[in-house]
C-alpha cells in the first residue's frame, strides 16, 4: 500500500513545487518589473503632454482632454496644492478635494524631477499607481487603476495554475503502472544496492591488503604521475626520502642524486631504466619503469650487499696474503734442499722453519674454520655453571712454556672468588685462550699479564678484563680491531706470529654466549680486552 502512493506523491511533488517556484517569482520578481515598465510609460506620457501644453494654462477641461485621449486619470496640482483639474471629478466637486501638495509622489517630483506612489485613492475610491512630473511650479500627475498595471500578472498565474493541473493529471495517468510494479522495482533496487555495496567493501578490503603487502615490502615502490609527481608509494620509499610529505611532489625535488629523476624521465620517454646510485648514506638500485601513463620507481637498498662483497674481497685478498707468506718461505727452504749440498746442521734448520711455517698455515686453516662454524651459525654453546679463574689458570698452563721463555708472568685479580659463568666450557677456554695469547704476543720480556674478573655492577653478569703492557693501539684502529685480518700493526703482528683472526673469534664466541666485549688502548700504554657474560648469584 505504501508504495502504491509512492507515485501518486512523487507526481503531485514534481508538479506543485515547480508551480510554487513560479508563483513565488511572480511576486518577487514579475511584479516590480511590471511596476517599473508602468512607471516609466506614464512618465513619457506625462512628458508629451506637458511638451503639448507649453506655457498654456492647466485648466480643469485640459485634464478631461487629456483623460480621454490617452485613458488615464489626468490630474493638474497647483504650488499650494490645489486641484486645478481632473479628469476623473467632475469641476464643481475639485474645490472640495483634499489638498494634494502632500502626496508622495508630489513631494518627489518636485525634489527628484519624477514621483511613483501605489495607493487606493480616496477620490475615486480605487487602488491607483501614481506617476508625477513638474510643470513650471505646477505638478501634472497620471494614474492608472492596478488592476490594469497586474493584469498581465494575473493572467500568467492563471495559465500557469492551469497548466500544472494538466500536468498533474498526465503524470497520474502515466504513473499509475508505475505504482503497481514500484514494490518489485524497490526490492530489486534494494538487492543491487546491498550487491553493490558488497563489492564496494570486497573492493576496499583488497585495496587495504595491496597496500598492506606494499607497505610490508622491504624495497621503496612509487607511483608517478605523467608530470613525474609522487601519487602513492610506500613506507619504505618514505624511509627512502626522509619526509612525511612527499605526495605530489616531483622525484627529483626529494632526492639530492639525479638518479631518480634521471629514472623518471627516461620511463616517460618510454624506456626502462636503470642504475646504481648513492643516495644519502645508503647504495641504492634505481629502478624506472612506464606504468599506466605514469612511471613505477622502485628503490633497492644495496648497501649491505655491496658492503658484503667488499668484505668478501677483503677476505679472500686478506687469506691469500696470509697463505702466500709462509708458503713463499716453505718454497725458499725446500728448494735448496732438493738442490743438494746443503750441511746437515743447516737442513736440519730449514726442515724446522718449513715445519714452523706449515704450522701457522695449520693456525690460519683451524682459525679460518673456527670462525666461519660459529658465524654460519653451526656452532652453539653448551652453556654450564663455569668458574673463569679455572678456565684462566689451565689456558694459561697450557701458555706457560712460551711466557716463560720470555719471562711473562700471569697475576689474576679475582674480586668475588665464587664468580662463576653461564658459558660453553670449550667456547671459554677459546676466548681466553686468544686474548692470554695476544697478551704474551705483545707484551714485552719480562712483563706481567693481568687478569681481572669482578661482577658487573647493578646486575649478575660477570666481566673479565684481560691486560698487557704492550705498546698499545693508536685510536683511530681501536673500532676495527675486531674485523678480520685487521691489524694496527701488520707488520708487528706477522713477527709475533697471529693470524689476524683472534679477535673476530673472541667477538662471535662471546655474541654466541650473549655477551658483550670491547677493548681500551692507549698507544704507549698498553692495551686492556673486557668481556661480559651473563653469570649466576654466590654460592
């Protein structure tokens, strides 16, 4: 039932408001416009028969004259006011008349050179529009009753009232199959649209996931538009270009390299591209590519890789160097002795130095692989209830023959005796035993190496500082003393016989552990190794 009045409603509302709208601009619009086309046809009328009369006096027969030949009520007012002709009353009656020199539009004709006024008159008893004009000191006055000025007003409201009853009528007669199938059309309607918004929230969840898997992307991505302006882009491209606003602007403003906005414009010419850049502190691959006429630029973080690579050819430059020295030496002491000739005292000291180069390139092989098991992630602690001052003291047994031959002796500094670690025993006895070899290796004859072990304020770790008196590290090596190969000194320390590879154990062995280590030197004073483990209460 309801939708059966649908239509009905709908046609009476397409029809009376329209109808409404042009009523209300009869009245506000058609009206004055009517109002100002009379006033200004009886002012010209007023002017041609003031231009007729000249200089000839206004009579009372004038006015009738005037009256008749153009239909308008003629009024002649004299300097005091007075009626002194009329032609709608008679000229016995003009005497009684009320004095005229009052009426608006008198007034204004007389200051502004022309008078309107819409009043009922109370001389002839009817609604009239007044125009005034002066004449000398005289004042010559038209009128015309209203019902003439609005007749076009009229006649317009009642087409219009006319013409929308039709309309209405039409429109029920067309609209009436309508209300019939309106209850199917609205279910259909309500079906699409829930259909509708159904895809409308599939849609939008997709769009979220796309921008969630693009924000989850470890590269920057961009979309430009055809000007080379940023349109959308992920979290990384803002990482990327180190702002929060950067939407709409053009790619070569964000970045100082031109290499993104080398990218951009080649792909708007059409092509692909791309390139390798620096852009800020990191490498960077630029890529550029057309895309829906537009351009998707993609930035590649390198840095890590091209730091790898230069590692990896540090690493092998370094290796091969290690492994050329003594295999040159092997080569210089062999070779004379295949030769012959070589006294017995003399061979049997080149046998020796071959077996003590073969040695350390058995040191570089067991360190080389030592570390590349722990950094491949091979290797985990068995992590124990260890008592370092222990762990020291047998390393250090082990140390003895070559600290003795040198007079180095050991001095340990234990500030809690019961210290104890959470540590893989033979992962320990590794660390210390590289940092109480590096110790005798640097420190001179006759010198001490010192061992302190002491908890860690404010917690239950335990730090072990290993220190020698040997000629210390200039603090621009201090940071790289862990890396591989990296020697303060390369030549000191080929003499003294290490690898070079030490203290990069010690750091992965201890990072194993979950601890910490680090280093102080001062060049001249000695340089002192710490570590940190994570160690247990008093027993």
């Amino acid at each position: 039932m309801r939708h059966t009045w649908r239509p009905i409603l709908t046609a009476v509302f397409v029809v009376v408001v329209p109808l409404s709208l042009f009523v209300a601009w009869t009245e506000t619009s058609l009206r004055p416009d009517l109002e100002r086309r009379a006033a200004r046809q009886l002012a010209r009328t007023l002017a041609l028969m003031a231009a007729e009369v000249g200089n000839a006096p206004l009579t009372d027969s004038l006015a009738e004259r005037f009256g008749a030949a153009v239909g308008l009520r003629v009024t002649f007012i004299d300097p005091e006011g007075n009626v002194v002709g009329d032609s709608d009353v008679a000229a016995g009656r003009l005497p009684d008349l009320d004095d005229h020199g009052d009426r608006p539009e008198v007034l204004a004709a007389r200051s502004d050179g022309v008078g309107y006024a819409r009043r009922s008159s109370r001389s002839v008893a009817l609604p009239l529009f007044y125009v005034a004009i002066p004449h000398g000191d005289h004042v010559i006055r038209a009128a015309i009753p209203e019902s003439e000025v609005f007749a076009m007003l009229g006649r317009t409201r009642r087409t219009a009232l006319f013409l929308g009853g039709v309309s209405l009528l039409l429109l029920l007669a067309l609209l009436r199959p309508l209300g019939r199938a309106s209850a199917r059309g609205a279910a259909e309607a309500r079906a699409t649209a829930r259909a509708l918004e159904s895809r409308e929230g599939r849609t939008a969840a997709r769009v979220t996931e796309l921008e969630a898997m693009l924000d989850a992307i470890e590269d920057g991505v961009a979309v430009c538009d055809g000007d080379g302006r940023v349109v959308r882009a992920n979290r990384a491209f803002a990482r990327w270009t180190g702002r929060r606003e950067f939407v709409g602007h053009p790619v070569g403003t964000l970045f100082r390299h031109p290499a993104p906005r080398d990218g951009v414009d080649a792909a708007l010419d059409g092509r692909t591209l791309q390139l390798e850049a620096v852009l800020g502190t990191r490498t960077a691959q630029v890529q550029a590519a057309p895309f829906d006429n537009g351009v998707l630029l993609i930035l590649r973080d390198l840095t890590s890789t091209r730091r790898l690579e230069g590692m990896r050819r540090d690493f092998v430059a370094n290796v091969s160097h290690e492994l050329k020295t003594p295999m040159t030496a092997i080569r210089g002491f062999t070779e004379p002795l295949l030769e012959g000739g070589v006294e017995a005292t003399q061979a049997g000291e080149f046998l020796r130095r071959i077996l003590a180069n073969l040695d350390r390139m058995q040191l570089l092989v067991d360190d080389l692989l030592d570390l590349a098991r722990i950094e491949s992630g091979g290797w985990t602690p068995d992590v124990q209830e260890v008592e370092p001052s222990a762990v020291i003291r047998r390393v250090w047994r082990r140390l003895e023959p070559v600290a003795d031959s040198r007079s180095i002796g050991l001095h340990i500094d234990v500030a809690t005796a019961s210290a104890r670690v959470l540590a893989d025993p033979e992962g320990l006895e590794q660390i210390m035993g590289n940092l109480l070899d590096n110790a005798i290796r640097y420190s001179p004859d006759g010198a001490k190496v010192s061992v302190a072990i002491r908890r860690v304020r404010d917690g239950d770790g335990v730090r072990i500082e290993v220190a020698d008196s040997g000629p210390g590290i200039p603090s621009e090596h201090v940071d790289r003393v862990f890396e591989r190969f990296y020697r303060a000194d390369a030549g000191r320390s080929r003499a003294a016989g290490g690898t070079g590879l030490g203290l990069s154990i010690v750091k992965h062995l201890v990072g194993a552990h979950g601890g910490t280590v680090g280093i102080d030197s001062e060049l001249g004073s000695g340089t002192t190794v710490w570590l940190e483990l994570p160690g247990i209460g008093d027993g």
